[in-house]
C-alpha cells in the first residue's frame, strides 16, 4: 500500500531520517514506535506531503508520489490526522466534518451562486453522513459545539471523524491516543478495529501507548536514529535487546548488552531531533 | 432652509457611509473569512478609482483617456482592474507568512500611489483625473443624491446577497476552515493556495469597486484621495468593530464608524482655534479608543460571527449563544 524506499531528511545539520525503507501492506494496522527523535514524525510528514524528502522515494499503491502536496495525496486516498489536534476551532462539530468531502460542487464559487438548489441537496447528504459519523465516534450531543471547546479527547475524536468523511485508502493516525483518557481510548481503539474491519482501511499508526499498540497493531515497526531498528509482531519486538537498548539509552550499563552497538547513542543527543 | 441643509448632509452622510460598507464587505471576504492580512486596501482603491474615472470621463489631453463610456462599464472596469492586479499581487505574496503578507501589501499599496501621482500620463499626476460623471447628476438636488444612494443601496444589497450565499457554501466553509487551521484544511484535500487566491482577488475586487464608487461620488480622484489612514485604516476598524466574519457586521460597522468619524468633526469644529489644527489627530485618537473600547468589551465585535445553520429538515435548532 504505501512503500517508502531509501528515505531520507535533513534538516540543516540534522538527519532526521536515514535511509529509511518502510512497507505498510494492504489491510494491516501498522504500528510504528521509537524514542523521541527517532524521525517518526517526520517520516509521517513526509509520506503525508508536508515537506519532500531530501533523497529516496515514496509509493502508494503502486504510484510514485514523492512530493506531492498533501490535497494531492489525499485524492489519491491518504488522510492523516495529527499529533496535536488539529480541528477547525471557531467552526461547530458538525461542520467541522462537512469540510474533507472531495468534489462539494459548492465549493466552486460560481456554482454557490449559480446552482444554489443542487448545492443544498448535496449538503444535505454530506449532513447526513456527518451524522453518521458522529453517532460512530459518540459525538452526536456535541454536534453545534465549537470544535475549539471540546476536550483534547474529542477532538482527537473528531480527527478520526475527518477521515471517516472520505473514502479512505490508508489513514495515518500521529499519536491518536495521546492525551486521551482509557475509557475513551478503548473506544477510540474499537473504533480503529472497525474502520479496518468494516471499511477496509489500512491503518499506519504512531503511538507511544504500548498497550495499544499491543492491542492493535501487527506489524510494528521500531525506529531510531532516524532509521528502521527491526520489525515484526509486537512479542517479537518486546523480547529484542537492541529495541530496548533504543529506548533506554546507553545510560542504563547494567543492562547493556553485546547487542548494543553503534545505534544507541546517549538520549540527550537525539532529543533534539524534531519529532 | 436650515432643515434642508441637514437633510442633505444626512444623505451625504448615507450615500459615503454605503461606500464605505461596500469597501468593508471586501475587508470581510479576506481577513473575516480567509485570514488575509491585506493592509493595502489603498492600493486596489485605487486601482479601481482611476479604472473607473479614466474610463468615463470625457477625453483629456493630460491623462489616459478619458474613454467617455457609460458608467456601469466604468465600474466593471473597477472591479476588473482590481482583481487583476490583486491576482499578479496574489500569486506572488500569498504564500507568505501572514505578518509579511501585511508587509508586501502595504509596499504594493504605496508602490500603486507613487504610480499614479507620478506617471502623469496614466493618471493625471498631481491633479489626478477630473471631471468624472456622477449617476443622476443632472436631476436637481436633493434627487440627484437620492438617485446615487439608490444605486449605492442596489449595488450594497446585491453584493451582500451573493456574499453571503459564497459564505454559508462549502466555499465559505473551506476559507474559514484554512482560516483556522491551514495545515488540517490541506491534509483534507483542500487546494489552499488556490482557495486563497480566490479570496484575496474577490475581496481586492470588491475594494476596487469601493475606489470607483468614491470616484463617481466626488466626482474626481487625485492622488491625494488614497489617503491610507481613509481607506485601509477605516474600512480596517469598521470591520473589527462590527465583527470580522460576519457580512453584516461589515455593514454595521461602516455606518456606525463613519457616523463616529463624521460626528467628531461636528465635535472638533467646536473647539477653539487654537485647537483647529490638531482636529484631524483628535479624531484619529477618538476612533483608536473606541477601538479599544470595542475589543475589550465585545471581542467579536458588534455583531461576532455566527456559523451558518445546519440542521435537519426535521429538527429544531438550538439557540447557539
């Protein structure tokens, strides 16, 4: 599904990623973990658009679609949600959903003057839907709320609503479950299941929460130092050495053993790696 | 004879208040609705103004023209002209950060001042473009003015309806959603250059209009008109304190401020006149004040934007406070 070979960025003097090479099959709920700074995000920026690699190549299904600006992406079925909640704020719940739809025929200017009936009709169906969603995500009281005044729960709530308006190929969620309760990331959590079940979205997943990724995720794939430590399922990742040498640093001695190496350099030097 | 010299001050302050508005509802489209800090109204004002005066009035052996054509053209002209240059203006600056988009585009503004004041065979220089018709100018008074705000009201009602409609649309929608948030917009499959670009034309269009208008009004245009503080400063806080977002608040505001403005000149003209020559900062003063006064105490505005409705044919909406 997306297929992402030699990739690499700098910024400046920093290299956020180094040759990096990542598969994310069709179907699969992908995890992707690492320490801060091991270049996740910037991977996902790069994949989503935000800013072109410096060296190597992304694919999506089969097309190359390195550098394409992140609209160009989604018409090709990649959405993405962000790390921090990203929701149109002064605009209720509801119409925060009715944004992502592709081809509105109001959004041309001329036909919101011009075709006025057609446009409403077809408002009309992407309200319908809206609702849909919001009934799904358990937002259906919160509907003409200004999306700036819910909790940072629900508006990670809403980022996946987003996504759900679209026909999806591959969603790639940053952090879905960050600053979010447990009770409402079991849901959050079911809801993914569903969507991947249901819907058939592939699910290309960064998350520091392990029990999530335990609990959604196979494959998942260890980064760090802007590269791709290992991969496999996740009772695999937990019993190798050098994933736990990764996130501890080399500042733990009594449990660094011969698998150490070169890769795991001291924490403080790759905190200051934009993530 | 003193009660029809108030009427006729009332009715020029309406038909420059509806200029004004008209100027504003421009202001709205791109900073109320897209987040657009174009600080050079003055520049697509002008524009417009001398579109519209070189096109009608009659030939001149000074200036461009005059092309002698029927009014309405002169004010198609305005728009036309306005929104071409807003597009050149456009393509370049409008990836730019918002604070340096306010930088270029009261550089352009400037630039576009200096141009007409001294490329005299364009504009007129110094003297500008005179003798440009006004709409009902042969009717006697008080119809002549009548006439013109009647225009002024038509053109004011129309544009306000298609406005409007272009807002509670998914185009609305998408330039408040880039508005918001630029990044979320884009990762939801939203051209956002392209949707900017739209906004900053249409509005830059419309500010051109209120520069034709004005011209029609006074019947002239000089160098001296595009006065930063008149047209980009004003229509900037009429919007403020009406409310950014919201149509019409634009309008509300443009009548309240010019009635403000107009006042204090009543208020200055009483003062000693020692005092006279500093009036015109007096009045500047007030207007800031009130400005304050509005942001602390209704930080939306008079009248602070309002989502449009969305609701099920079947369901009653809540009142949204």
């Amino acid at each position: 599904m997306i297929s992402v070979r030699n990739l690499s960025k700098h910024f400046g003097g920093i290299q956020a990623v180094r040759d990096c090479s990542v598969e994310v099959e069709r179907g699969s709920i992908t995890g992707l973990i690492g320490p801060n700074g091991a270049g996740k995000s910037t991977l996902f920026n790069i994949i989503a658009g935000v800013f072109p690699p410096s060296n190597g190549t992304v694919t999506l299904d089969g097309e190359d679609v390195t550098g394409l600006k992140p609209h160009e992406l989604f018409a090709r079925g990649l959405v993405r949600t962000f790390q921090i909640a990203h929701e149109y704020s002064s605009m209720p719940v509801i119409e925060n959903l009715m944004v992502p739809p592709p081809n509105q025929r109001g959004e041309t200017l001329i036909w919101s003057w011009l075709q006025w009936g057609a446009v409403r009709r077809q408002e009309a169906e992407i309200r319908d839907k809206a609702e849909d969603v919001l009934a799904f995500l358990r937002l259906t009281d919160l509907k003409y709320e200004l999306a700036g005044n819910l909790s940072g729960g629900q508006k990670k709530l809403l980022e996946l609503g987003r996504t759900m308006m679209t026909d999806a190929k591959v969603v790639l969620l940053d952090e879905v479950g960050a600053g979010v309760n447990r009770t409402l990331l079991g849901e959050l959590s079911t809801d993914i299941e569903r969507l991947n079940r249901e819907r058939g979205y592939t699910f290309f997943v960064i998350e520091h929460d392990m029990d999530l990724i335990a609990r959604l995720c196979d494959p998942v794939i260890v980064m760090a130092q802007g590269t791709v430590l290992t991969q496999g399922s996740m009772a695999d990742i937990r019993a190798n050495e050098a994933v736990i040498e990764a996130y501890l640093g080399g500042g733990v001695p009594a449990e660094t053993g011969p698998n150490a190496g070169p890769n795991a350099g001291p924490g403080g030097a790759s905190e200051a790696r934009p993530s | 004879m003193e009660l029809f010299g108030l009427f006729m001050y009332l009715l020029g302050f309406l038909a420059v208040a509806l200029i004004y508005a008209i100027g504003c509802l421009g202001v709205n489209i791109n900073w109320g609705f897209t987040g657009l800090f174009n600080v050079g109204v003055a520049g697509f004002f002008a524009v417009g103004a001398y579109s519209t005066a070189i096109v009608t009035s009659p030939p001149s052996p000074v200036h461009l023209g005059g092309f002698d054509l029927p009014i309405p053209v002169g004010l198609v002209a305005a728009i036309v002209f306005a929104g071409a240059v807003a597009w050149v203006v456009g393509r370049i600056c409008l990836r730019l950060r918002s604070d340096y988009l306010a930088i270029a585009t009261v550089g352009i503004a400037e630039i576009l001042r200096l141009v007409f004041r001294n490329f005299e065979s364009l504009g007129g220089g110094p003297f500008g473009v005179q003798r440009v018709p006004r709409p009902f100018e042969s009717l006697p008074q008080p119809w002549s003015e009548i006439g013109f705000i009647v225009v002024l009201a038509v053109i004011l009602l129309l544009l306000y309806v298609l406005i409007q409609r272009a807002w509670s649309a998914p185009w609305g929608r998408v330039l408040r959603a880039i508005r918001d948030n630029e990044e979320a917009a884009a990762a939801a499959g939203k051209n956002v250059e392209a949707f900017r670009l739209q906004a900053f034309v249409l509005g830059s269009a419309i500010m051109g209009l209120f520069g034709g208008l004005f011209a029609l009004y006074t019947k002239t245009i000089t160098p001296n008109a595009i006065e930063p503080l008149m047209v980009t400063f004003l229509p900037w806080v009429m919007l403020i304190v009406g409310g950014s977002g919201n149509n019409k608040g634009a309008i509300l505001g443009a009548v309240a401020i010019w009635a403000l403005w107009t006042m204090t000149e009543i208020l200055t003209g009483l003062l000693p006149s020692d005092w006279a020559s500093r009036a015109a900062f007096i009045r500047v003063f007030l207007i800031g004040l009130l400005l304050q006064i509005v942001l602390q105490r209704f930080p939306g505005g008079l009248l602070p934007e309002k989502p449009p409705i969305i609701r099920a044919p079947d369901e009653k909406h809540p009142d949204r406070a």
